[in-house]
C-alpha cells in the first residue's frame, strides 16, 4: 500500500517539497522552527511517509536539519557557516559572470529584465522581494548551462536565506534591485571586470539587506495554508 501511494503520490511529494521550501525561502517558517511530520501531513492532506521523503530532500539541500529522536527542524547555520557560505558564493557567481559576459542571448536579456522588473514591483514587501532577489542569481546560474553550476549556485542560494534570517540588519530592497540592473547592462556589454566586481560588492553586501522575521512562532499550520493553496493542496 506504502509503494502504491508512492508511486502515484510523486506529484504530490514534489508538491509538499515545494510547500516546505518556499515557507522556508520566504522565512515564514525561521531557522531553528520546528517541522512535525503529523502536523505537516494533516495540513497539507498528505501521509506522514510524503513529508518525510520532502524533508529527506530539503535536508540534502542544507535547509532541514533531520535530529534522530528529535524530529525535523529547519536549519540554523552558524555565523562562521555563513561567512564560509559566502565565500563560496562569491567564487562561484564569479564563475557565472564569467561564463556569461557579453554571450546573453535576447531571450535570456528578455527573462532577466522581466524578473528585475518583478523585484523593483514587490521591493516593498520583505518576502517577496528576498524569495525574487535570490531567483535572480539561480536565472543567471541556470543560463550557463553548466550542470554542476546551477546545483551549487541554486543551494547555497536557497541556504542563504538561513543566514539572512538569522544574522541579516535591515535593507533596502531598492538598492539591491539596481545592482541587479546595473549588473545585468555589464553582462549584456561583455563588461566582465566590471561585472565581475560589482557581483563581488553586491554578494559582500547581501547579509545587511534582509529583515528578520518576527513570528517564528507561529503554528506551522497556519505558515502553510497560503502555500498549500498555491499548490492544490489540502
């Protein structure tokens, strides 16, 4: 009966993943919270054996912590985690820069303005505005085409957002979106120096930029009833 539900539940566990993942993203649920599988299953109308294997994958992206004994918890990196973090953001979005300066086809110009014009519209709202501000670095990372890449870059994007939560001072969104624009001009130039050292600065100054949340508290039923909408869901 378990491999039955399995086998046709495979939409639905790539659906609580993406629950799960975007609360966290959002920082709805905060580092440090607390992920019961029962009470998980029953909000979003799926066995306890589908949120275990979407917090199995979400422990592999570094964002759950998985406690023997103790139940699942959403990760809480140290500061000395985000600063390595970091480095190695830097390293590898060098990396991307590299590998597409001056070579953006108009199609990919056409996604990333769209998406830069989605940030500079929700600038104002402190979720959305961090969730896109992060979608824009994986865009970029997936435009290489290079495979490793985009696995490395899309993690320690999404883990990122731990930190932020966590060690981040308040920001300005708008600020964070014209140095996407400006970024995106250099690319399109074939600039690579200087788009080389503005993602530098930009990726130095990300950790000031975000808010932290102030309801980490909150019943983990009632974070995801927004997000199980979205995804039909219970």
């Amino acid at each position: 009966m378990a491999k039955k539900e399995s086998d046709v539940g495979g939409g639905r566990a790539q659906a609580v993943h993406r629950v799960l993942k975007r609360a966290i993203l959002d920082q709805a649920l905060s580092p440090g919270s607390k992920l019961p599988e029962d009470s998980i299953g029953e909000r979003l109308g799926v066995s306890r054996t589908l949120v275990r294997e979407a917090l199995v994958r979400l422990s592999q992206e570094g964002l759950v912590e998985l406690r023997p004994n103790k139940g699942a918890m959403v990760s809480r990196p140290t500061l000395e985690e985000g600063r390595n973090l970091f480095l190695t953001r830097m390293a590898l979005e060098r990396l991307v820069v590299e590998t597409l300066s001056g070579k953006l086809t108009s199609e990919q110009i056409d996604v990333l303005s769209t998406h830069i014009s989605l940030e500079e519209a929700a600038k104002k709202e402190r979720a959305p505005s961090i969730r896109l501000a992060g979608e824009f670095h994986t865009l970029l990372a997936q435009m290489t085409n290079n495979t490793s890449l985009i696995r490395y870059v899309n993690e320690l994007v999404a883990r990122s957002s731990l930190i932020l939560a966590l060690y981040g001072r308040p920001h300005s969104s708008e600020c964070a979106v014209s140095e996407h624009r400006d970024l995106l001009d250099n690319l399109i130039a074939g600039k690579t120096d200087e788009a080389t050292t503005l993602m530098g600065h930009h990726l130095e100054s990300v950790t000031t930029r975000a808010l932290l949340p102030t309801d980490g508290d909150r019943n983990i039923k009632e974070v995801l009833s927004a997000y199980a909408a979205a995804e039909g869901l219970a």
